[in-house]
C-alpha cells in the first residue's frame, strides 16, 4: 500500500471497491448483532448464513488468483489464546451496547442514524489510550491456513458458478438491480468487493485504518483514510437511495451507547488482535484458529446478552 498513490489507477479502482461495498453494507444490514437477533427472533439464518457466503467469497477469489500466479500481502495470524476469546467477547458486548457492530455501524450512518457516527470514534479513542498498554501483537505464526486447502479450489469455483447463473437469470427476467441488492446478494457484493480491494492493496479494513491512525503509523495511512472516507460516503448514497437517510439528531442517550460500544469494540480487537470486520473478512476465509475462536467468543457474548435482556 506504500507505493499506491492517490492519483493512480490502483487507487481509482480500489476506491470503486470501497464505495461499492459501503453502498452493499447499507443495503445488507450485514452486522453479527442482526444475524444472531433473526435468529433468536425467527429462527431464521439468512442474515448468518450471507456473512458466511462473504467470507467463502472472499476465501475462493484468494484462491484463485493465487492460482492464476497473482500475488497480494496476507496476514498470516496469531496463536489463539485466552486473550482472542477475551477480544472476542468485548466485541460482542461493545456490539450489544451500541446496538451493531462495527460492519452495522457503517449501515446505521449511511440510514442517517447519526449516533453511530460515534461507534467509530468510540473505536479510535480506546485504540489511542490502550494501545500503548495492551495493543502489543503476539508473535505471528505460520502462513494462511487457506493456501494449504487449494482443494477448496473447486467446490468454491462450483459454488460461485452457481451464483453467476443465478444472477443471470434474473438479469434474463429484468429484475437484476432487485437480485443483486437484495440483502443476502448484497453481503455478497461485500465480499466481492472485498477481495477486489485485497488484490489491489493489500490486507485493508476501515478498523484497522483507525488502529493505524490511533497508534500513529503513517505507512500507507494516507490510502488507508481515504478508502474510510469513501467506504462511509457509499453507505450514505445508498441510504439516499433507498430512501432512508434521515437528518436529525440523535438522542443523547443513543450516542453515549454508540461511543462507548466503540470504545469496548476498541479495547476488543487490541487484544484479539483485529476488529469484527478483519474477522469476518480476513480471519475466518484466511482459516485461521485465533479468528475463529474470537468470532465464537463474540457471537457467545452477544446471544448471552440479548437471552440476559429478554429473561
């Protein structure tokens, strides 16, 4: 990301990608705290179940272009420990306080719920005031576990022919605007849009643009902000589009929970290390067990929450 400048192609087409991701963000509700409240509200898992399909995405274009001889910058992980289960369960509180995580922060600004303009501040400020005394990496270990599974190769490419058909029949029927944006489709286009921007610039989530900015690392962080700024600017033409962008302010109490669930998601990935959107996007697809065990610590804490409320 170093050698990218503003004013260059790499960053042209980067910049397409995060508009269009924030723009699918908005139209998916794609956030953990939504799936698991379908869920224990429904028994549905459409929600869950899209949040999967954007990480096998992003696991199967990986795959892909590295089989194609491309080449991109990938974490290569952490040994999981108490601290990731801990980081884990952090995230989720910090979730059930401000009411979305991370990724659902994002689509509440572009819906004009402008309290959640706090959740990112919340995240930045707990990045800047503990990093220096908690925010220290474990030792990384060994390489992606993805890139040893290249048998996963052909039932990804299977499934996302699949998916093409699909898209193409609507698109034969004249409803392909209403196919694609669906919510489960649009989590799609998340992790398509994803990967794109992981080919283009290397390993990038807007949690860890602030991380970044919070601990003072200037490498890269000029690209870093500016694909933030358009990742917020495509959630709010998309809530302008779909007619639920509203400007009004918000109540104090819902800002007070939005900054301080920030600030919880904050302390989270410092210890994890890495935020709901790098595992969701990053962790999981990359298979990597420290992701894993704090996106099952995070969904844990955020069903125990929402049981504890309701009983």
């Amino acid at each position: 990301m170093d050698g990218i400048a503003l004013i260059s192609p790499v960053f042209f087409l980067a910049a397409c990608c995060a508009a269009v991701m924030g723009y699918a963000i908005q139209r998916s509700g794609t956030c953990m705290v939504t799936a698991i409240d379908e869920f224990l509200d429904g028994r549905r898992t459409e929600r869950a179940l899209a949040l999967v399909e954007a990480g096998l995405w992003v696991s199967g274009s990986i795959l892909v272009w590295r089989q194609l001889g491309g080449h991109t910058a990938l974490p290569v992980g952490y040994p999981p420990s108490a601290m990731s289960a801990l980081g884990g369960v952090l995230l989720g509180l910090g979730a059930l306080l401000a009411g979305a995580c991370m990724f659902g922060a994002i689509a509440r600004i572009g819906s004009g719920d402008w309290a959640f303009v706090l959740t990112p501040l919340g995240y930045f400020l707990a990045c800047a005031v503990f990093s220096p005394r908690f925010g220290q990496r474990p030792p990384m270990v060994g390489g992606a576990p993805l890139l040893d599974a290249g048998w996963l190769i052909v039932p990804l490419t299977v499934f996302a022919i699949w998916r093409a058909l699909g898209a193409w029949r609507a698109a034969q029927r004249g409803e392909l605007a209403a196919h694609v944006w669906h919510p489960h489709q649009a989590t799609t286009v998340i992790g398509i849009a994803f990967s794109l921007l992981l080919i283009l610039v290397g390993p990038w989530a807007y949690t860890s643009a602030l991380l970044a900015l919070a601990e003072g690392h200037h490498s890269g962080l000029v690209i870093k902000l500016a694909l933030f700024v358009v990742l917020l600017a495509g959630a709010i033409v998309g809530g302008w589009n779909a007619g639920s962008l509203r400007m009004r302010l918000p109540p104090a109490n819902a800002a007070l929970r939005c900054l301080g669930g920030g600030a919880l998601m904050g302390c989270g990935s410092l210890l994890v290390p890495g935020g709901n959107d790098e595992l969701v996007l990053l962790g999981l697809p990359l298979l990597q067990p420290y992701a894993a065990l704090a996106a099952a610590a995070m969904a844990l804490s955020i069903v125990l929450g929402r049981l504890g409320v309701r009983s």
